[in-house]
C-alpha cells in the first residue's frame, strides 16, 4: 500500500476539505470601480455625506498572490495577511486587485463590510469604518480562500463594543455577498441559459489504443484547465470548469513502470486556481501539492507509475467539491507489462453528480448550489458530463458476437454508483480498477466516489443496452448511457413474444 494520500497538515486539510462557509447577507458597504483610482460614484456620493471631524484615513493596497503554498492578501511590502490597523473613528480605505488573476474578495464581517468580487485585472476599493475597538477578522469569502489561507486581521484601538462613530444613512450600500460587479444573482430568479454554451460531453469512444509490448518510457502530457459554459441538458447551461474543455477530461493511458511528466496549464481567461491529483501518483498529494496553478500559468510535475489499474484525477483545489462538481475529474489507465486481454470495442464512461441552483429540468443557466453540494442532495446525475450525453450526444455501438469494455469510474464528487447495464451481464468485472481482483459474471458492480473499474462482455444479442446507476431514481436526473448493439438475433438466446401479451408457465 501506498502512504496516505494526505498528509494531515493544515494546508493539506484546509484545501481539501474546506467546505463552503457562506455568510448571509452581512450588510455591507462599498463598491467597485473597474479602474484603478476611479471611485465609483456610489463611494464619491457616501463619502461627501460622511462627517467632517471624522478621525484619519488609512490608505492600503492590497494584492492577492501566492506566498509560502498558501493564497494570502499582500502589502506594498510584500507582507503576507497584514495586520491592519487604525483607531476608533478611522476610516481604512483598501484599493485591492488580484495578483494572480483568480476571483476573489475582502470581508469584514464584525465591522460589516464586505467588497465586490474582484478577477483578473479588475480593481475594487472598499472603504472600512472603524466603529468599535478591538480585534476583528477580514477573509476571502471565496468557498475554500480562507482555508487555504486568506485570512487576517484588523485591530483598532479604542472603546470595543457599541459604535463610536455613526455611520450616515446613506453612506453604507448594501452588498450581498459573493455579489460581483455584474450585479447580485437572486437565488430565486434564474438567467437566461447561457448563449455561448458549448457541449463539454467528452466522446465515450475517444480511448488512447492498447499499448502493446514495449519497454518503459517517458511519457508527457499536456493538459489545460479550461472554464466554459456549458450545456447541463436541454435548455440548461452551465458553467463547467474542466481538463481540456470536456467532462471527463482526457483518458491517459500509460503503462507501469512508465514516467509521466505531466504539465497543468490554466487559461488566461480562468477565474479560479485549478490543479491535479492523480490516483496513480505515490507522493505529493497525488500531484496536488505541486500543481496549484493561477489563471495563465503553468506548472509540470513528473511521476512514476508504479501500480497498474484505471485510477481516477481530478481538481484538488478548494472547495475541492466543487470544482469536481463543475467537471474537473478524468482518469488514468496503468496497462499491466503484458497487457489487458483483447477487446473489440472500449470505452470511456464517467459518473458526476451535480448541485445546481434550481431543480432538474429548469431551463436557464443554473449556478453552482453550495448547500446543497454540502447537504449531498444532488439535483442531476451525468455520464460524460451532461444530461443525454450517452443518449442522444454519442453514441456507442457494437456488433453481435463482439466484445466489448468499458472503463467506468466516478468523478462523483460524492455518491458511489451501482453500475449496470440493462439486459446484460458483466462477463469480466476488475473490480475497484484493479487489474489482479477479477470477478466472473457480475450483475451490478459498487464504484466509489473517486474510484473505478472495467467490466467487459461479449454482446450476444442485438438491441439497445442501457448503462444505469442501478440507484435508479438517478436515471431519470440524466444517470444514463445507451450501447447499441447490431446483428443477427438469436432466438434461443432472447425471443419475444408475438401477438397479444400472455404468460405461460
Ligand atoms: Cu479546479
């Protein structure tokens, strides 16, 4: 066995597992200008209001950036997570971009002030009146920022508790968080569906070839993190973030003893940080450690593979669920020396399931729901990462007498499946993806959240097959695929009976 995964460091725990901490609707203040030094009027018209004999005002800017593997604020100086300070009666008038490009934003939530979102190259100032003394926190409200490090503190000096100075009617707008500059999104109302929506459903048929015999090599991949929108299903978009613009992302396939060398590129144009954990990595947190890559940067990682099997990867950045969720898993098939046993047909199949704002089947562009990702109440089931991908997208298709495989797993981020198909039996099943553990004649096979298997069979009577997650309320959230099988029908295998319906016994 390999050494845990995850060493229990508090970085290492605090991007994984960083959950989605929202904050209610904090009243807050201030608002954004695109441009550095351009006060929105919003600001121009509070702070004509405010009173005269207000106490000084501290000027600070702030750059997001990466220092010592974590994700902090950053001074002029370089100082990582300032302390910020003032007195009862101060004003702290933050201008802050982000230095690496992601989205983020600055909370004050005991002194009730919270920025706009800020990406890119955008510039946000937000003005934080000091009304009560003592220590207070400021955090990126990002899901999984403060986690992973953005986290600080503002101490003013002075009488704690009640407000020493009055803010003016007027001079405080109220923001709710999370809201960007493109305006709050309501959590009843929904946008319209996306315009620009691609189909990210990456082709179930596209499988690298077998290997063959050959010694190890070195092997490089290139994969980009792309984030898009989407088509979810009929008339719903979303916005996915993937490997390569397709959910799941690339199959790799190497062989063991091979060295990878793989390098993770994030589009200039992504608003988040994305990374990669390989299953089939021993070290490093699978790759995660060391790929944390911001938006138009690129970083290579080398590894040895040292266990055959079909081994899931996916984004290890927080809130980790939700960048699966929005489609950042694929797989990595490790052929044993000799091989896997000849097929006529393979292919690549995975399981996701999905937390939107809004119930399966409403039309529009559905946002990410972090509640419910937290709850695990999952709104919509996928194979290949939209709903009707493997029904009515791709299709798969065999012939009578041929054999067939298909490397399943599941990107999740959290429900195991019941794998099955629908008038078939499983002849072979390399049960969890591991090449040695097989099992013969096989109805349903159990893969985990993060795991796999193959399973192959030889189609012996034509038809439609259908590819279910045998928890079957999830085919009807999209949790289905269709392998069409042609040829000669056999009647001593399967007939149907002619005429009027009647049972014999
Ligand atoms: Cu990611």
């Amino acid at each position: 066995m390999k050494a845990p995964k995850f060493a229990p460091t508090a970085v290492a725990v605090a991007l994984l597992f960083a959950a989605a901490p929202l904050i209610g609707s904090v009243g807050a203040t201030v608002v954004t200008g695109k441009n550095a030094g351009s006060a929105a009027p919003a600001a121009v018209a509070a702070k004509a209001r405010a009173p005269a004999a207000a106490g000084q005002v501290h000027k600070i800017t702030l750059k997001t950036g990466m220092a010592g593997g974590k994700m902090v604020y950053l001074d002029e100086k370089g100082n990582a997570n300032p302390v910020l300070k003032g007195k009862v009666g101060d004003t702290l008038e933050i201008t802050i971009s982000s230095g690496e490009g992601a989205e983020h934003d600055i909370v004050f939530p005991e002194l009730k002030v919270a920025s706009a979102k800020f990406s890119g190259k955008s510039v946000v100032k937000v003005t934080v009146p000091l009304t009560q003394g003592g220590k207070f926190t400021y955090y990126c409200s990002i899901p999984g920022h403060r986690q992973i490090g953005m986290e600080g503190t503002v101490e003013v000096e002075g009488p704690a508790g009640s407000a020493a100075v009055t803010v003016p009617a007027g001079a405080v707008k109220t923001v709710a968080l999370g809201a960007g500059p493109a305006g709050a999104i309501d959590a009843k109302a929904i946008a319209p569906a996306a315009a620009n929506a691609v189909s990210i459903s990456m082709d179930p048929n596209a499988v690298p070839k077998p290997i063959g015999k050959r010694p190890p090599q070195l092997v490089k991949y290139h994969i980009e993190t792309v984030e898009l929108e989407g088509k979810l299903d009929d008339g719903t978009t979303f916005t996915y973030w993937t490997f390569g613009k397709k959910v799941p992302g690339p199959m790799l396939r190497v062989k063991q003893g091979d060295t990878v060398e793989l390098t993770l590129s994030n589009a200039p144009n992504s608003k988040a940080i994305h990374s990669i954990d390989l299953h089939s990595v021993t070290g490093g947190h699978g790759g995660g450690e060391h790929t944390q890559v911001a938006p138009g940067e690129s970083k290579t990682i080398r590894f040895k593979v040292l266990n055959p099997g079909l081994y899931v990867y996916h984004c290890a950045t927080a809130s980790v669920p939700h960048h699966i969720s929005a489609g950042m898993y694929g797989m990595i098939l490790v052929e044993p020396p000799e091989g896997l046993p000849k097929v006529d047909k393979e292919f690549y199949v995975m399981q996701g399931d999905h937390y939107t704002s809004h119930a399966h089947g409403t039309k529009g562009h559905q946002a990410f729901d972090h509640g419910r990702a937290a709850d695990e109440l999952p709104t919509c089931y996928t194979f290949n990462g939209s709903v009707g991908a493997l029904t009515k997208e791709h299709k798969m298709t065999a012939k009578v007498g041929e054999t067939v495989r298909v490397y399943f797993g599941v990107g999740g981020p959290n429900k195991v499946s019941s794998f099955h198909v629908i008038g078939e039996i499983f002849d072979r099943v390399y049960s969890e993806g591991s090449v040695k553990a097989i099992k013969t004649d096989v109805q349903t096979t159990l893969v985990a959240p993060g795991g796999a298997t193959i399973v192959d069979f030889k189609v012996n009577y034509p038809g439609k097959f259908l590819l279910v997650d045998h928890a079957l309320s999830r085919v009807g959230k999209g949790a289905a695929g269709a392998l069409e099988v042609t040829g000669p029908a056999d009647d001593s295998i399967y007939k149907a009976s002619s005429g009027a319906m009647h049972v014999e016994h």
